[in-house]
C-alpha cells in the first residue's frame, strides 16, 4: 500500500504492529508526523536510516533541536547522511542554521 500511495491503508495494515520501521514510514508519509516519531523512536535497533526519517519527523513539527540531535545520530551512523541531508529540501529551514551548516559540512 505504501509502494502504491495508499498511506492510511498501509498505516491500517500495520497497525498490529506497534515498533515496525514500515508503520513508522506509513505514518510519516500519511501526515502523522507526532504517530512516526514515537513508531521510530521503539523500533530497534535503530540504524542511520531510522534515525534519518526521526530527522525528517521532528522537522515538520518545527522542532529544530529533535531534528539536529536525530540528524546528528543519523550521521554518525552514517558519514553518507550528511551529504543526503545538506541537498534535502525536508530540511530547507535549517539550511542557514548554524549547528545543521556544522552536522552536514562535518565530513
């Protein structure tokens, strides 16, 4: 349902499935912003990638200071990140901002 735009239904199907990488997709992408955080946050073990949508999450609730800090996880994960995140345009607003400049120029 995901592959297909179907986000609610996809966010139904996977209901039962409380720390699941995929609900936590299907939340996000269905608008459920607050709903994908708390998914990502018990899915384990978190990787580079889960750390990077938990970024994306906090930076549609204007939550600047989760965004850095999972952002921050992402990358020491995985140095690639940073790159992928400094064109990112979920992150646009944090573009100028002094401790984005320093994670995403920092390798």
């Amino acid at each position: 349902n995901i592959y297909e735009g179907n986000y609610s239904e996809a966010v139904s199907n996977l209901s039962g499935a409380k720390c699941d990488f995929n609900l936590g997709l299907a939340q996000l992408l269905n608008k459920d912003f607050s709903g994908a955080e708390n998914t990502f946050n018990c899915v384990e073990p978190k990787d580079a990638d889960t750390y990077y949508l938990l970024a994306v999450a906090a930076a549609r609730q204007d939550n600047k200071e989760n965004t850095l800090d999972y952002l921050g996880q992402s990358i020491k994960a995985d140095a690639a990140m940073a790159q992928q995140a400094a064109l990112d345009r979920e992150f646009l607003k944090f573009y100028n901002d002094p401790g984005f400049k320093a994670l995403v120029n920092a390798q």
